[in-house]
C-alpha cells in the first residue's frame, strides 16, 4: 500500500499535468479546435482522477 507522501507527491505531478493539457486547450483554441477539444477532454479525464484519488472513492 503506498505511503500519504508517495500519494501526494503522485497526485501534485497529476496536478501539474492537468494545468499543462488546460493551458494547451486554451492555446489550441485558437489554431485547431479538434485539437483544444482532445487536450480538454484529456485534462477532464485527468481532473476526475485526481478527485478520486482525493476523496477516496
């Protein structure tokens, strides 16, 4: 079973991967919305995993 740091320091790198697939989205938005619409699903995806792993469901 992993230790509370292994989980926070597993969740923090989730943390920062979503915020770089949002902030790619939001620059996508502009050039190809195909590509803005695949980055925000994947950071949706992302977003729901670290609620999980939060909130122990």
């Amino acid at each position: 079973m992993p230790t509370s740091f292994e989980i926070k320091r597993y969740t923090k790198r989730l943390e920062v991967k979503c915020k770089r697939l949002k902030e790619k989205a939001y620059n996508f938005k502009f050039v190809d919305d195909a590509l803005s619409t695949i980055a925000e699903y994947k950071a949706m995806r992302l977003q729901q995993k670290i609620n999980r792993i939060k909130y122990g469901n």
